[in-house]
C-alpha cells in the first residue's frame, strides 16, 4: 500500500519568500517539517511512504493526479487551514478511493467546521493511535476519528524518518527535534498543555544523541529543539547537555542549536554555560508582556517570580540571543502599552523578537472566559482566516480591535528601524561575557566555508539599501574588536533581524488593511455565540467527578488506553444527560455517573475487562484536565455533526 504525507504550503507564505530572498541562507523555507517525517517513522515498513512539502516541492496536485495512493494524508497547521482543505478536495475529486486523513496542530478547528473531503481526523499525538489506524484500515474499518487521551511513552516512539527528505534539508533553515513534550506551566492563552499533557516526558538521552548523529550525517547545519519547555526538568536538560557538548564538538562542523525554554534558566549559571558550550544560538522565551497586571491576566506566574530585564541580560550576557515572545491585547493592557514594549526591548538590548496581537485558542481558559464574555470572534471570515498572528479572534478590553490593529502596525515599523536595532546589537555584544568552549573551525573548515562567507558579504556590499549596509558594517566591526569567534554568531543575528524586518512590514501591511476594513465593516464581525460544550458547573465540580468514574472503570477495565478513552465516554453521557440541570455532585448524582458507567462497560468488547494491575488506585496529577480536554474535544464534535 502506498501513502502519501503533505505539509501544505502556499506560495505567497511570507516566511518562504523572505527566507528565499538572502541568498546565502541557500533555503526555500524556515522549518523541516518534522510532523510527516515523525509519521513516516511510525508506519510499518510494509507501506510505502511518500513525503512532500510543498515549500520546498511545489504544489502537490500533480503528484496526486499521476500518482495512485491509497492513503493521503495532511499535516494542518493553524496557518494552512484553507491551503489543507483546498488538498482534501482536490484528492477526493481526482483520486476518490484515497483515503484522506487529518492530523496536526490545526485539526482542533475541524471539530466544529466543515469536514468535506475529510475521511479521518486524529488528535492529539499519533504513536498509539496512526499504527492502530493502519491496522484498522487494513482490515477495511477504520474509525472516523482517532484521539489518544494516555500520553504516548517518548522512549517508545522512534527517530523521524529525515532520509525520506535527505535531497531537500538544505533547503531548511533548520531542522526539528523533541527531547521533551508537555509544560508544567498554566498560561491562560496556551494550547500546549491541551496536546501534549502537563507532565513533562522524556526520550532518553541517547535517542536525542542518535538523531543528532543522524541529522549531522545528513548534513544538517542546525537544530531546532521544539521542546514546549527544553528546560523543564532542568536535572535530564544538563545530563543531556553534558553529553550532546562532546558529541558536537567531535562533528567535523559543530551544529547550532536553538530552543524555547523559560526565563527560569537565569537564575542558573551551570545550565547557562552548558547551553553556550553546546553551541546554543538563541533561547525562545515567552516574555509576553512588560505589565506585570497582564502577565497576571495571562496566569503567567513563572514570570512573575522574576525581574526580567536582569534576567534578559543574564542570559544574553552567555552569548546567547534571547528570542523575545511578546502579546500585546490582555485585560489589563491599554494603548500606552506599545510604548512601553518599546521601550523594554531597548532597554534589554533584545535583537530578535517576535510581538503579536493575542489570540485565544478553542478551549483554552482564555477561550472560555472571553466567549462567556461575548468576546470572541467568529474566524471563519476571510480577512481573518489563517491570519491569527496577525489578527486576533478577541475583542480586547481597553483598546478597540482598530487601536490594536494600528498600535502593533506603528509598534513594528518602529522597533525594526535599522538605527535602533544597530545600537541594541552593538549594546548586545559588549555585554557579551562568556566565551563559550566549542570548536573553533580549522583552515580546512573556513575555506568550506568561503562560498556562505562570500555570499554574506556581498549581499551587503551590493544587496540591500544604505541603512542595512551600514548597520552590518558597523556591527562587524565591533565584532572584529571583541572576538572574530562571534562572526557566526552575528550573521545569524543580522538574518534574524532581516526576517523580523521584512516580516514586520508584512505585518504592519495587513493590520493597517484589516483596521481600515473593520472601521468600515465592522457589522461583518460575527460574535461567536454557540453554547460552551462542557457545562460550567460539571467543570467546577470536573475532579470528584472524574475521579469517581476513573475508580468506578478500573475494576473492569484492563487496557489504560481503554479505560481512559472509557471515562471520557462516560462523561460524554454524564454531561449530555445532566449538564443543563448539574448542580453539585451529590450521592444520587455519583449514582447516576455509575449508572453511566456501567452503561459504558457494557458497550467494551470481551477483552477490554477485568482488572489491571498497572492501573493506579489514584489517577495521576493532571488526569481531570486531560480528561476534561478529551471531553470537550468530543461534545464539540458531537454537536457540530447533530
């Protein structure tokens, strides 16, 4: 059987174009993407695995139309929704034997949308539930959806399948690889936890040191650790580290690393001089906001515990660039606010950040409070699909949607201005104190090298405008003065700040025209009105309530999966028979949930009973909201197709 993996993409993906556009990066693109070659590592070798990414390929139709397969599957992210739509069709009109089936980040906006051309969906992560899908399929039943409610063991799950791709890495800025999945932080806003789980799993460190020998055989010149939190469990982080630093210094060319990780790590000086010697560029940390009543807002507690100016420049004083992530649209933010954003990112000499209107993703606890509040958004409307980084689904609190569309347009051309960036940079290296222990490159090494190095050169010389070319200049030559080591280092800052640049004016483009356009239409904007899945007083009440369904299954449940995919269905019921009435959970209530529950067991097949040992007494930390987030995935579905 054949199968065919796509991560969708466009032409006009500003990203792509800026990447394409500095010639001597030699990419089409920013990311590999690591979610097909992940699911080609998962898929029996008796399939015949095709992977395609269109950034670096080309649309996708002609490998359809002259090819038969039998499984097509597509990689949704949240800014290729309609891109991913447009695939599914086109496959079901010229190949309508294919199966096509949906997975990734993006899938979550199918639950309650149109799902034509659709076959198969899958939430959250697939070890578990893609083999069991092809299995299904084999024997010509497969289910509708798949959702995996256990989290999956990471020392279980196997390398991607990066030789699949090997004739277009180059392509790529760089390259994916988890170490970790799951957050132990709360933020309202964020989805993470919703995927991957509060607890944070691991793979085991020689997993990670066998991908990374692998992508250096491939030749891949760097990394990204898509970590949620690279540094949450700071203990397995530093043995990583102190394994990963050798290996990559034994690399005739040592790779370059980049994370997202928290600002806990100033306060840690060992983990800091680990990240500079592993040849770490640059940390992505989600600052958010410089008030601290809106981090409060954002339940960003871990924030909170720290002065963060002090801890920008702690960290960057390793060498390593901070990757600033900053929302502008909580509660408590008002129209002084990008003044003061401004104002922070040259104050911590911050030369790489990102700054976005917030949004609130479906299920988050920010989605909940704003769409009880009348605050959310309808994004079906074409100005604002797949534009959600740009253009929030909120209704902000002291601002209006236009002052927010045009203070971030102002806040962009602003900050990136040549003359600004040029004194943060120069600011960044004099405070640049540790010089890390990595390999310096020998003559054979720099003359490999010679043809990035020219192509570096003159683009600035003959490629860019007065303003870049002076910036550059005067930048390499304070690096001249303070160490010739940081040259990498400084033209990886300078393309950061090219893309940010020219990302920006992108950016300020399109929120200036959809302020204009919502000034104008602003009756267009559809309030979303639909009823909160999950009745409100079942989620006050959700962990007496799970717990009792948990321990009620486990006697006659054998199989985790099956127990918990159980509780769930359980709630289900519970909630479409009680939830408008539920007022606290009182005995006859526990009786009914059991009633409930046995209703459930009886639906189990044969082999799906009696007990296992390996089921704890107790759920885990963390169950309910597992749980509760199954339940309100499987309602939401439940009522978009009644």
């Amino acid at each position: 059987m054949k199968i065919l993996l796509i991560s969708p993409g466009t032409p006009d993906d500003i990203d792509s174009q800026i990447t394409q556009g500095i010639p001597y990066l030699f990419a089409k693109t920013l990311f590999a993407p690591h979610a097909i070659a992940a699911v080609a590592a998962l898929t029996p070798p008796e399939y015949e695995v095709h992977l395609h990414d269109e950034y670096t390929n080309g649309p996708v139709e002609s490998l359809i139309e002259h090819n038969t397969f039998d499984i097509i599957g597509i990689s949704v992210t949240s800014n290729q929704q309609k891109r991913s739509l447009q695939i599914a069709r086109y496959s079901k009109q010229v190949s309508p034997l294919s199966l096509v089936v949906f997975g990734g980040i993006g899938v979550e906006h199918f639950i309650h949308q149109e799902m034509a051309g659709i076959d198969v969906i899958f939430h959250g992560e697939a070890e578990e539930t893609w083999p069991k899908f092809l299995e299904e399929f084999k024997q010509g039943k497969h289910q509708r959806i798949y959702r995996n409610i256990s989290k999956p063991d990471m020392a279980k799950t196997p390398a991607p399948r990066w030789e699949l791709l090997a004739k277009d890495l180059s392509s790529y800025t760089a390259v994916l690889l988890q170490t970790t999945r799951g957050c132990p932080f709360d933020c309202s806003f964020c989805d993470v936890i919703y995927t991957f789980g509060r607890k944070l799993r691991s793979k085991t460190i020689e997993q990670v040191l066998d991908e990374v020998r692998r992508l250096s055989a491939l030749k891949v010149k760097m990394v990204f650790i898509a970590d949620d939190n690279f540094a949450g469990d700071k203990k397995y982080t530093k043995e990583l580290l102190k394994q990963l630093i050798p290996l990559n210094n034994s690399f005739k060319a040592p790779i370059e690393f980049i994370t997202q990780i928290d600002i806990t790590i100033a306060n840690d000086e060992e983990l800091l001089t680990l990240l500079a010697d592993c040849n770490f560029q640059a940390v992505m940390i989600g600052i958010e906001s410089v008030n601290e009543e809106s981090l409060k807002d954002y339940n960003k507690q871990q924030n909170l515990r720290f002065p963060i100016r002090e801890a920008v420049q702690k960290i960057q004083s390793f060498g390593i660039v901070v990757l600033a992530h900053m929302i502008i649209g909580a509660d408590s933010d008002d129209i002084h606010v990008f003044e003061r954003t401004a104002d922070f990112i040259a104050d911590t000499n911050i030369v790489h950040h990102l700054c976005h209107p917030l949004a609130a993703p479906p299920g988050t606890k920010m989605w909940y409070e704003l769409k009880r509040a009348g605050r959310i958004i309808h994004t079906d409307n074409e100005e604002i699909a797949d534009k959600l980084d740009i253009i929030s689904n909120i209704i902000p609190k002291q601002m209006t949607r236009v002052e927010l569309f045009e203070g971030l347009a102002d806040y962009w051309e602003n900050i990136y201005d040549p003359k600004k960036f040029t004194q943060r940079a120069l600011t960044f290296l004099q405070s640049i104190k540790y010089k890390p222990k990595i390999k310096e490159p020998g003559l054979s090494d720099l003359w490999s090298l010679r043809k990035m190095l020219w192509r570096v050169f003159t683009f600035f010389m003959y490629d860019v405008d007065k303003a870049h070319k002076k910036a550059f200049f005067t930048i390499l030559w304070a690096t001249q003065k303070k160490g010739m080591y940081l040259l990498p280092k400084i033209i990886y800052i300078y393309t950061c700040y090219l893309v940010d640049y020219n990302r920006s004016a992108y950016d300020a483009k399109i929120a200036r025209s959809h302020a204009r356009w919502e000034r104008e239409n602003g009756h267009k904007l559809v309030i979303d009105t639909n009823p909160i899945p999950v009745a409100e007083k079942i989620r006050e009440h959700a962990t007496p309530i799970v717990h009792t369904a948990y321990q009620h299954l486990r006697a006659r449940v054998a199989h985790k999966e099956t127990l918990y995919t159980a509780v769930v269905s359980a709630m289900v019921d519970f909630n479409d028979r009680f939830g408008k009435t539920f007022e606290i959970f009182d005995t006859l209530q526990e009786e009914q949930l059991k009633d409930t529950c046995d209703r459930i067991i009886n639906q189990l097949p044969p082999n799906g009973h009696t007990l296992s040992d390996d089921m704890p007494l107790m759920p885990s930390a963390g169950f309910t909201r597992e749980i509760l987030d199954a339940l309100d995935n499987a309602v939401r579905y439940q009522r978009s197709n009644n």
